[in-house]
C-alpha cells in the first residue's frame, strides 16, 4: 500500500521529479541538515570577531552590552578575538565534514537504490518491450545516466542545503544592520537571477541532446561488437565505424555546445558578482567616512555579502553537472515510466500440485500489435505427454512456448495449466513450475556447473555433477579442459553449441519441474552430438509434461502427439504414423526433408492440402 501523499511529498527534497524516496535515509538526511544548520550559524558569526578587531582593539568604539565580558585590555581582547577566529574555523571544517559526509552518503545510497529500482524495472517488462528497445540504449541508462544523476546529487546536494540555509541567514542580519544598505547590496540580484535561470535551461538542453545520442552510440557499439564476426566476415568495419562514428559526432557537438555554454555563463557570473562587491564597496565606504557606518560594519557587510553571492558561482561551476544530471533524470524517469511487463493479478493463486496438463483455449496472438503470429490455435496436452509442435519459419510454434512460460499474454483466447488461466496463477509459482531449453542458449554465470545449478538457485556443486549425470551429459561436460569448472566465457563463447545444449539439459534437470518446454534442442548439432542430446532429452522428458519445437523431424517422431502449424493456425494434429498415413501437410513435411537435419522446406507445407 502506498504511503499518504503529504508522507510522499516531505519524502522528496529539491530533486521532487527525479524520483528518489529518501525515506530509508532520512535519518542521515536529518543529521546532515543538522550539521548544514549549524555551520550556517557559524557562518553567520564568522566575520564578526574581525568586525570587533576592527572597530574595538584598532579603534575604541564600545562594546555592545552584550559583549562586556570581553577583556578591557585591547591586547588580551586582541588574543580571545583571534582565538576566537580559530575555533569558529576548526568548527566550520567539522560541520563540513559531518554534513558533506551525511548528505552525500546518503545521496549515493538513493541512487543506488534507484540504479536497483531500475534494473528490476527492466527486468520485469516483457520481451516485447526488450525487442524493441536497443539494448546499449538500456545500458546507457542503467550506467552513465544513473551515475550522472549520483555525481549532481552527492556533490550538488549538500552545497545547496548547506548555501541555501547560510544565505538565509545572511541576509536577515544584513537587514538589521542596516536595511538601505542591503537593498543596494541585491540590486543586482534579479540581473543574476536570470542569467542563471537562463544558461542553466540552455545547458539542461544541450546536455538531454548529448545523453539521447550517446545512448545511441552506445547501442551502436553493442550491436556491432555482439555481431563482430558477421562485421568482420563482410569487410562491413569501415561502415559500422562510420555510423558509430557519426552517432558520437552528434553527441559531441551537444557536449560542445554545453561546454561553451558553461564558458559563458561561469565569467557573466562573475562580472556580475563584481560589479556588486564594486557598487558595495563605493557607497560603503563614503558611508564610513561620513561616519554612517564603521570599518567593522562595512567588513561584515562584505562577508556576508561574498557569502551570499558564493551560492551563485559555485553553481556556475557546477552548472554542467547539473545539466548532465537533469538530462539524465529525464531519461531514467522516461524508463522508469514504460510498463509492458506481464501483469500480475492481485488474487493471484498458488495450487498446492500440478498434474501438467496444458490448453491453449483459441488463442490468437498478433507481435507489436500488426503480425498475426498465431490465429485462434486450439490444441490440448494430457499430464505427461510428449507433444511437438512442427511447421516452416514463421509458423508460430516459438511463440506458443512463450505464452506458456507468460514472456507474453495472448491477444484473446487462453493458455490453461490443469484447467487454470495462466493469467490467474502467481508469475513467479508458475515460471518455478516451468524448465526451458532454449534454442539461444544463455550461460549467465563463470563456470559449467555455476550455470547448471541456475536451474535451482543455491544448488551446491554436488547436484549440478549429479543433474549432468541423470541425462547422461556427464562424460561431455567432465571432458572439457577444467571440467565443471571451466569458465564458459562471454554468453558462453568458450563451449561449442552442443556443449551449451548439454549444460541447458542439465540446467533443466535440476529445476525437476513438471512442465518442460524445449524450443529447437538440436539445431546446428553435428550427428554424433546430437545423438548424445536426443538420448538426454529423453531422459529429460521422462514423466514430465514437455512441448518441443522443431525443424528437425527425427527429433520428434517419437511423440506422443504432434501440431502441425501453418501461418499460426493448425492445419494437423495425431502421432506420427497417423499423420504420415494421411498424406498430407505432416507427410509433405517429413518426405521432403526425409527427417534429416537440414531446414524444411516452406514451399512443401504451403503446397501441401490441409
């Protein structure tokens, strides 16, 4: 249940659309205010021992009542004030260190949650939305726009709560000084102000400009170096070099544009700020002369007004970060606001046992709302049963596997678990309740038996070896150069396809889950390895609900049941030997490829009676 809003709204400090929640931190947030709050009253006193050096040793104006405890002698009052001086300077350093410390420590701790935040975000949207996003794009967010974010607000937080409570501060006792003195001290105030507002709106834009096409260059980069051996085999180097090339040039010349932009606004700061100190200077002096006002009182009026107008240049130089990190907000809230993940019902339920019997109840499903993938699909899987689904490219069987595991919902019509909606099932229960081969097989850990052991979070290295042994696997993965140990390399490169489809099967084994769904198993295997992978998945299969996908028909004639699809529609469905003696689309099928390994034929399906 979400917090009321006012709890919210005091949750969320200067950075209100950025989205950080700085409840879990807000005691450190507390203890750094009160550490800003403090040094901003040491602030306020700082100068006032050098106004009385001034004003009561060099010269013998008196004392305000409330300092009559001071020496008389002007040497020993000469000795408190500079003494003075020095611990006002030793507490000003350590309620520095105590707020920079609190405050960024706790900026870096909301922005690690939000990087978390957001990795989960992206983890739980759908595989449409990952399809259509360029996965550098994602990275890009993920990284430099949430670090971007951390260095504005670790090092721009603690300077504006500390700036904004000293210029409080400051101003209220330049008034009660002398209120005519501290008009003409802000007159240039608005000039400054706008200047500031101006440059930094400039600088925001030409920074979201430089984020949007790094992160383009950056998806860039990721397409070509994952496919650098088709790069590399079409001599394509020079081109995708200039598309890179050319995306880093617009992102450049944003940059360009803010650094020139910071160039200008950093001295229109400072001219400002010292045609201030002039005008100051000018008229506080003629009015120590005419004795309006005394040194001590004019040097006060000068520190504080250096201290009132600091605010303004340190944000000159921060002017860049600050752009940077708006920029970047603007694109981690952007992400932060997609929802296309699978939706997950409140009164989601959670059965005790599954039997494994599987229905897709006339499911229609259509990608990114235009293709028709799969067209009113009616087809029934009893507990146990082996069932294939076969067809050409493009048919649709890869996409009924998804709907099973609910990487999407369809479009109308159902997919029912021993009779349930998946819809109604709790996502998590039922994805436990699932173990896929893929035909893409995805290591995601250092070693053999560490992506074995995915399979069931927690596994020890011992039920790995043995899951790899169940399906007969182990004399493969044993054989590699440092056995279950060997490090697989980058999304698994270091092990051939049959060595990841041998670490897949096993990876489902120890999930031992009652429905198993392999897409594609043997593709690209040599004879040999794929003999050895038949005779796993056998072992694999043995008393569990599994759909297989394939274009190989060797693999599959040995199913209890098979679906022949065509343009996402099922055109036939029986064992094998009933649908070879039909003659027809199945028959069309098996005869023109003869169960060999080489892809099917489209022109045989299509032209085969239905």
């Amino acid at each position: 249940m979400k917090p009321p809003r006012s709890r919210r709204l005091r949750s969320r400090i200067a950075f209100l659309d950025w989205g950080l929640d700085l409840r879990p931190v807000r005691l450190s947030i507390l203890g750094g205010v009160a550490c800003s709050v403090l040094r901003a009253v040491l602030q306020w006193i700082a100068p006032l021992p050098l106004k009385l050096i001034f004003d009561n040793v060099l010269t013998r104006h008196r004392l305000p009542s409330v300092l009559a405890w001071l020496p008389t002698a002007r040497s020993a009052r000469l000795y408190v004030l500079c003494a003075a001086m020095v611990v006002i300077a030793m507490l000003l350093g350590l309620t520095a260190y105590g707020a920079n410390a609190l405050l960024a420590g706790a900026g870096q701790r909301v922005v690690y949650d939000l990087r978390c935040r957001l990795f989960r975000h992206l983890e739980a949207q759908s595989t449409r939305f990952h399809q259509s996003r360029p996965l550098g794009d994602l990275l890009s967010r993920l990284g430099g726009d949430v670090q971007a974010m951390q260095s504005v607000v670790v090092n721009v937080l603690p300077t504006v709560v500390e700036n904004t409570l000293t210029v409080t501060g400051m101003v209220v006792i330049m008034f009660v000084l002398d209120w005519r003195f501290s008009l003409l001290a802000l007159a240039l105030l608005p000039g400054l102000w706008w200047v500031v507002r101006h440059y930094l709106a400039a600088i925001k834009t030409a920074q979201r400009a430089a984020r949007r096409n790094e992160g383009l260059a950056s998806a860039a980069a990721q397409q070509t170096l994952a496919a650098l051996p088709v790069v590399q085999a079409f001599g394509a180097e020079d081109t995708e070099a200039g598309r890179y090339a050319d995306l880093a040039q617009a992102g450049l010349t944003a940059n360009r544009r803010s650094v020139l932009l910071q160039a200008r606004f950093t001295p229109l700061v400072t001219v400002i700020m010292t045609l201030a100190t002039a005008l100051v200077m000018f008229f506080g002096a003629r009015q120590v002369v005419s004795g309006h006002l005394t040194a001590g009182d004019l040097l006060v009026f000068s520190a504080y007004f250096r201290g009132m107008y600091s605010p303004a240049r340190q944000l000159a130089k921060l002017a860049g970060m600050m752009g940077r990190g708006q920029a970047s907000a603007e694109r981690v809230s952007e992400m932060l606001a997609c929802e296309d993940h699978v939706p997950q019902r409140s009164q989601a339920r959670t059965p005790r046992t599954v039997s494994g019997s599987i229905a897709f109840d006339h499911v229609s499903f259509a990608h990114h709302g235009s293709r028709v993938a799969l067209d009113d699909v009616a087809v029934s899987i009893a507990p146990g049963e082996q069932h294939a689904l076969v067809g050409v490219t493009g048919s649709g069987k890869s996409t009924l596997l998804r709907l099973v595991a609910r990487f999407a919902d369809p479009d109308s019509g159902a997919v029912l678990l021993d009779g349930i909606d998946l819809r109604d099932l709790d996502l998590t229960w039922l994805r436990s309740h699932i173990a896929l081969v893929p035909q893409e097989m995805a290591l995601l850990r250092p070693t053999v038996w560490e992506n074995i052991a995915y399979g069931s979070p927690g596994a020890p290295r011992a039920v790995a070896i043995a899951a790899a042994r169940s399906v007969g696997v182990h004399e493969v993965l044993a054989g590699l150069r440092d056995g279950y140990d060997t490090e697989v390399g980058e999304a698994g490169n270091a092990l051939s396809g049959g060595q990841r489809q041998c670490v897949a099967i096993a990876r489902a084994m120890v999930r031992d889950a009652p429905v198993l769904l392999l897409d594609e198993p043997t593709t690209g295997l040599d004879a040999t390895t794929e003999s050895v992978v038949l005779t796993a998945l056998d072992r694999l299969r043995e008393g569990r609900t599994t759909i297989m996908v394939s274009h190989q028909l060797k693999a599959v004639h040995r199913a209890d049941r098979i679906t022949v699809l065509s343009h996402g529609r099922v055109v036939e469905q029986g064992t094998h030997s009933e649908l070879m003696g039909t003659e027809s689309a199945y028959f069309a099928l098996y005869s023109t490829t003869g169960a060999a390994r080489s892809p099917v034929s489209p022109i045989a399906l299509e032209t085969a009676p239905a």
